[in-house]
C-alpha cells in the first residue's frame, strides 16, 4: 500500500524559529513536492524535486528552502518563521508523469 | 492568466442527478491530467487520472480530455451526499520536469 508520511500533524512555531517539515515515502518515487493550502488559493507548489539532491522552484519559494539527501526523504525548511507562513501543508510523491499520492498533511501555526 | 482554473462554486445538485465539473489550462505541453477528492481537512485523494484525448470512465466517473480546447472535465453520475466534497484538477506541465500544479478546486454539494 502506498504511504506518504509527514512528520507532524499539528505544529506551533514562534515567528523567527527555523522550522523543519518532513516527508517520507515509501514507494520509490522520483519525484517529491511541498505544497501549502490556503481558503480560496488551493494548492501551491513551493518546490519540488525529480531526484536526490536536484530541486526545482515551484510558484511560491520565497521564505522556504528544501533538502533531498535521500530518495525516499524530502524536508521542507522555513528559515525563519513568519506568521504569514501559518498554513497547511502537503507532501506528495509520484513516479515521473503519474498521480501523485498525498501524506496527511501539517497544519502549522506561526505566532 | 492561471495555469489551471476551475470555477470554485460551490455547484449544488440533489441526490442522483449528474455533477459536471469543469477546468481549463494554459499549458498546452501539459500532458497528464487529474482529478482529486478533498474532503475537508483531508488530503487530496486520487479520483481519475486521463492522458489521451476522449473519455475515460470508471464507475460513476467519467472524465473528458480535449487537448485541443485545453479542457478537462468530471462527469459524476448518480451524485451521493458522500461526493460532496471539493475536487481539484491537476495538470503536469511539460517544463521537462514533472511539475504537478493544481486548481483552486471546485466544491460540490449534493443535497439529499
């Protein structure tokens, strides 16, 4: 069975702390991507990765970073938190041009 | 211009009838399709995924590509009060990387 794994469900960070979200998927995928998921927005890509160590900017990369050392782990970092990070965010890994699956999702707070 | 659109409704039918849900993209290299159930607080769920032009169904489900109009759409016979949920439409953009973008989704209510 297909699993994507996050690390958190719920997270609560001070404005200012680095925060670090992290994905794990078992299926030997490729391809990894961080969204984030706010009323009326949908989905937004922040960055994805094809393969360990190669990343690409996705729509809305300012204020994040990510890290791939391995193929089957894809971490998403805030530098420094802001309150206008406070969002819900999604992991989610596919095998090249296929449906990607979703982990589970964690809802951050920055106060 | 977004990359893919969906009117976000919501789109209100009774129970039974056949829900159509539509969206559009701007990339005309994009070549795989999908639509994806959310529920509210849930992950994106996988509903039907379409790489050809035509229909593709799959029990309730039916969904159209046509490449040409740049145009997706979600036919969902015999709407369940359990449908009622958000769908989004995805898209992977041939940027030479599988760049997985998504709409803005469309709510659908389905009143018994």
């Amino acid at each position: 069975d297909v699993k994507v794994t996050q690390s958190s469900r719920y997270l609560v960070k001070r404005t200012g702390e680095k925060v670090f979200l992290e994905c794990v998927q078992d299926m030997d995928h490729e391809n990894m991507f961080w969204y984030r998921q706010d009323p009326g927005l949908g989905l937004r890509l922040i960055y994805f990765s094809y393969d360990v160590k190669m990343k690409e900017k996705g729509d809305i990369p300012e204020g994040y970073s990510v890290s791939r050392e391995k193929k089957e782990r894809f971490s998403l970092i805030l530098e420094s938190a802001s309150t206008n990070q406070t969002s819900m965010y999604l992991c989610a890994s596919s095998l090249r041009a296929e449906e990607a699956f979703f982990g589970q999702g964690t809802r951050l707070t920055v106060v | 211009q977004k990359e893919v659109e969906q009117n976000s409704g919501p789109l209100s039918v009774p129970e039974g009838a056949i829900a159509s849900l539509n969206c559009t993209y701007s990339d005309r290299g994009s070549q795989s399709f999908f639509w994806y159930r959310q529920y509210s607080g849930k992950s994106p769920e996988l509903i039907m995924s379409i790489y050809s032009n035509g229909d593709k169904e799959d029990g309730r489900f039916t969904a159209q590509l046509n490449k040409a109009s740049q145009y997706v759409s979600l036919l969902i016979r015999d709407s369940q009060p359990s449908d009622s949920a958000t769908y989004l439409c995805a898209v992977i953009r041939d940027t030479g990387f599988q760049k997985l973008v998504f709409g803005t989704g469309t709510r659908l209510l389905v009143s018994p």
